[in-house]
C-alpha cells in the first residue's frame, strides 16, 4: 500500500494501477474516507448507485436477496477490490447490498464529482476510467467464455439458482427460461 503526499493510504488495487502520484491530491479532493464496523452497512441492494468505492482497508461481504427474500452471499471482497464500479457507467440502483466483514476502510467516488474530473480532462480520472473498463471487459470475456462452455454441452448448475437454459452455440447464445 503506498501513501499519498496527504498521508491517506492508497489501495494497491488495478483500479489505480498507472494512476500519477502527481494526480492523487485531486482524486482524493473529489472522495471521501468512510470508516466501518463490522456488520456496517455500505449501501443496500435497491439503493440508488450514486458513487463507487475502493477498500482501502479490512473487507466486506456481497450479498443479494432472491425473489423469496432471502439474503444469498456472493462474495467477500478484501483490501485493494472495487465495488460498485459498473454504477459509474450504467447508473440506476445497485444490484446487491455490501456490509463490512470487519472493520475497514473504503474510498467513495461520486459519481458526480468523478465525471467532473472527466470532463476536466483530468489525467488520473481518465486512467481509473480505464483501468475500470478493462476490469469489466475481463469479466465480460470470463461470462462470454462460460456461457460459450455451457453452449458447447457443459451441465448446467442443478437448484434454484438456475434461471434458464442456454441454446445456442459459441459465437451466438440465448438465454431461454423454462
């Protein structure tokens, strides 16, 4: 973890990689240091996604309520991981709630004041807007590259949480529900 000219300490995360140290005063002049407890709620699933965050310290745990009610973990995500990206692009309401593991430490980018940095043609802005779509693009490929393996007659997962079948082949799928 390396440490900024302010002192705040900065996530060791792709999400910064390539970021200037000359351009951390004003990314962090546009965020805000949010301190948790464990069992803190971070935001709630339905909330409306106005910012996203980088753990700077401790972790946090993803959860998501099924149409029965039911709170379902999806991940734990450690020091260094990013949440709530794809809500930089897309807007809208977040699609599962996160609660702190333990006590931690996140960065909080808004949305609004991040696209201010953007529009500023700001250096570091710009690179963590990149380094944001080619984490997204990587899990794109990694989705295309499962369902392509389900095409190609994989077994589908067996239980509720199986939403439909997949038809089709590699290059062109469907997602049908039963």
């Amino acid at each position: 973890m390396a440490t900024n000219r302010g002192g705040t300490e900065l996530p060791a995360t792709p999400l910064f990689g390539g970021v200037n140290q000359d351009d951390w005063p004003e990314l962090l002049k546009h965020a805000g240091r949010i301190e948790l407890n464990a069992g803190q709620l971070v935001y709630s699933q339905g909330d409306e996604a106005d910012a996203f965050f980088a753990i700077v310290a401790g972790s946090v745990e993803v959860r998501s309520r099924n149409a029965a009610g039911q709170e379902q973990i999806l991940a734990h995500l450690a020091e260094g991981s990013v949440l709530a990206e794809t809500s930089l692009l897309l807007g809208g309401t977040h699609s599962a709630s996160v609660y702190a593991s333990e006590p931690c430490a996140l960065l909080k980018f808004p949305h609004a004041a991040f696209k201010e940095l953007l529009e500023q043609r700001h250096h570091g802005a710009i690179r963590v807007l990149y380094n944001i779509a080619h984490s997204l693009a990587v899990r794109l490929r990694a989705a295309g590259d499962h369902v392509a393996e389900l095409a190609r007659g994989a077994d589908l997962p067996k239980g509720p949480a199986t939403a439909g079948v997949v038809r089709g082949n590699a290059d062109h799928f469907r997602i049908f529900t039963q």
